[in-house]
C-alpha cells in the first residue's frame, strides 16, 4: 500500500473545546502517523474535509478490529477552530457510505486506481456501490478481518427497519494478493441465530455459501446493537 500520510489541514486552526481536543488526539492524532489516505476530498470553503484512511496502528491491536477509519473534519474558518467525527469500519464502501451521508460527494471520495485492492468483478462493483450510495439503513454489529493469507473481511448488518423480511445480512470480501483484487458478497437471514450460525460455520472452515439477498442494503455504523451477544469475532489464534 502506497504512503500516504494525512494532511488534516489545521494548521493555524485549534480544536473548539478541550474536549474535543481530548477526542481528536485519542482517536486520530496519536495513530496519525500509523494512517495512509486512501481517499480525500476538501470543500472549495475550505470547510469541510473528508478522509477514508487506512491504520496500520489496528493490527497491533486486537485482532480482527476494523482497520479503517472515516473522518470528516469541519473547520470556522473565521474563528480558527475545528470539530470532528469519525468512524472505524471494516469496508472502504462503508467508510464512503458514512462520508456521503455527511455531505461528501460520491465522486469525490472515490479510490484512486493503485489504492488498495481492485474490484474483481460487476458483482463486486454494484454491491459496493449500492452500499455507498445507501448508507442509513443497516446498522454494523460486528466485524472480522483476517488479514493473513487468505484475506477474509466478513460483516454482520442489522436492518433499522423492523419489517424487513431478511433483517440480518453478512458481508463477505475476499481478496486474491496475487491479483491484487478483490470480490464482495452479500448473504441475508431472517435471524440473528442463523446469521451466527454462518459465521461459526465459516470460521471454522466448512465455508458455507452465503443464501440470497433482496437487493436493498443500506448500512451505517450505530453503536449499542444489537441488545444480545454478538456473534464470534473470527478464528482463534
């Protein structure tokens, strides 16, 4: 993956609070060096500034933690002082999602060709960006990123709307590191129990396929969910 350090942009410019200040360095500062932009954008205002970025710092950590962060930095530039928020997703198609739902144009937050792993195939690049376009109506339960070879990511969603008929869906990337790409799919279950049972299946290696799903998917990062035990992290190590 290319260097690419980030350039927040605040030169001159103070967090708004010491709180905020607080938050920035815990969450953002203290790794920056660790992060690689992956996609920028910055209003012509100079405003706002959008960031997909990757954090190395992740791997150190807990495994199987979602290794990206969104961040969307919003500047007075008449007062000289800035507020943030931020995201940690397991999907640069969710890092994205939670950026347009901010306000950042779809077009803008793009990767560029070279940054990170291609997109094998159609069915990859329309479920990608139906998932960036549709950012608010499932809400991330749990993720894992296994990010030895194979390179696995699989996500747990949760519908927002109780009437959904496959409330629960599974995301599954899976990348070729010879070909540098990538391919992403999607399961549904009507239960958090049969989603469970997918992934405990999965992890433990049978590698089940994943059951069809209608094509309405929409995703953003809601903490607190769900009200039950969430489903295993991944394999044991």
């Amino acid at each position: 993956m290319p260097s690419y350090e980030p350039d927040f942009r605040l030169d001159g410019y103070e967090a708004v609070n010491d709180h905020v200040a607080d938050q920035f360095w815990g969450h953002i500062g203290i790794e920056q060096d660790s992060m690689t932009v992956l996609a920028e954008h910055h209003s012509d205002d100079a405003v706002h500034s959008f960031y997909v970025m990757h954090n190395r710092a992740v791997t150190w950590g807990i495994p199987g933690e979602p290794q990206l962060v969104a961040l969307h930095l919003k500047r007075d530039p008449a007062a000289r002082t800035f507020q943030f928020d931020h995201a940690e997703l397991p999907l640069p198609s969710m890092a994205q999602s939670w950026l347009i739902a901010r306000g950042c144009p779809e077009e803008k937050i793009l990767l560029p060709d070279g940054m990170g792993t291609a997109s094998a195939d159609e069915v990859t690049r329309v479920l990608e960006k139906r998932l960036r376009s549709d950012g608010d109506h499932f809400a991330l339960l749990t993720s894992y990123i296994h990010d030895s070879d194979p390179v696995e990511t699989t996500v747990l969603l949760r519908a927002l709307d109780g009437k959904a008929a496959l409330p629960f869906r599974v995301l599954l990337e899976e990348v070729d590191t010879t070909a540098w790409t990538h391919t992403l799919r999607e399961g549904g279950f009507q239960t958090f129990e049969a989603a469970t049972q997918w992934w405990e299946a999965h992890w433990n290696g049978d590698k089940p396929q994943l059951p069809a799903s209608s094509p309405a998917t929409r995703t953003t990062a809601v903490p607190g969910l769900p009200a039950r035990p969430a489903p295993p992290r991944g394999p044991s190590r």
